[in-house]
C-alpha cells in the first residue's frame, strides 16, 4: 500500500503534466484522477481543491526565491545571476505553468509575493537607490533569463546558463 505522500506525489506530478499540456484553467480534478486511476475523493484527501494543489506545485517555488533573497547579500552579480539561473531551471516547469496562466497566481493570491522577491532580487543587483534606468535593465535581465529557460529549455544547460547570465549582465551595463 502506498504511504499518502506518495500518493501526494503522485498527484502534484499527474497534475503537473496535465497542467504544462492543457493548461491549468482547462485541467480538472477528475482528469488528473482518471490519470491516476484513483477517485476523485482519495484526490481531495490529499487537496482540497485545484487551488490546493495549484499551490501545491507552485509554492516550493515561491519559497525557494524568498529563501534565496532573504539569505543573499548585496556582492558579484555573476554569482548571483549564476545562482538564480540555477534556481529558475530546477522550476522552469512551474514557470511555464504560471505564464500560461498568470492569472493563476492572482487567484491564489500569490502575486504580490512574486513582486516582493523580485524588488529584493533588484535591490542585491543594483543596491537600494537605484535611478528608475538601472531597474529597467535588471527588469530586462532577470525576465530574459526566465524566459531563456522556458524557450531554451531542451538545449544543454551550461549552454543556456553561460548566454543567459552573460546575456544579464550585458543588460545590467556596468555596476553601480
């Protein structure tokens, strides 16, 4: 028999596949549970709702990127660029998930939390008085980067990684 996290498991991964070939607004909680070949209730024994387990999926995500601002300080941009692609590509499924569907992130009331992290991402890039020219470009960076790994998703990783903080840095201009 199955521990329930596994079944839990299970369940974000069916949804998940479902969510990235559908669409997360066109997936119900019956067709993740045919996928799976469970009922429909053992699926709400798990998750309340859809909304549940929507931010089931995307909230490691979240944490991840408060985890990563919270505990970086200001220093080599490099780094800090090379080290939030690192991150972005272990969540470039969920990425495509909320660009298919931002609203998703409204509804779940997750969005203000994403501004919040990427403030604080722009503040360690640019430090905290910044002029409106310096946010633009690292609004160029750091959203050219996530798009790099949705659209360059199936190319070698170093690949991406190497033109993608290049690509960033180039957009930031020199330091501050």
């Amino acid at each position: 028999m199955a521990r329930p996290s596994d079944t839990k498991t299970r369940i974000q991964a069916a949804a998940r596949e479902l969510f990235l070939e559908q669409g997360v607004q066109n997936t119900s909680l019956k067709q993740i549970s045919d996928r799976l070949g469970i009922t429909k209730p053992a699926l709400y024994y798990h998750f309340e709702s859809r909304d549940d387990l929507v931010r089931s999926i995307i909230q490691p995500f979240i944490d991840d990127l408060e985890i990563f601002v919270a505990e970086r300080a200001p220093g080599d941009r490099r780094r800090l660029l090379e080290d939030y692609f690192d991150l972005i590509w272990r969540h470039r499924e969920v990425i495509v998930m909320v660009l298919h569907a931002p609203a998703t992130l409204v509804e779940l009331d997750l969005m203000d939390r994403m501004w919040e992290w990427r403030k604080g991402l722009t503040t360690l890039l640019l430090g905290p008085a910044s002029s409106a020219a310096a946010r633009i470009r690292a609004t160029v960076a750091l959203g050219g980067m996530s798009d790099c790994v949705v659209e360059h998703a199936l190319l070698p990783f170093d690949e991406v990684k190497t033109a993608s903080v290049e690509a960033a840095l180039a957009a930031l201009g020199p330091p501050p």
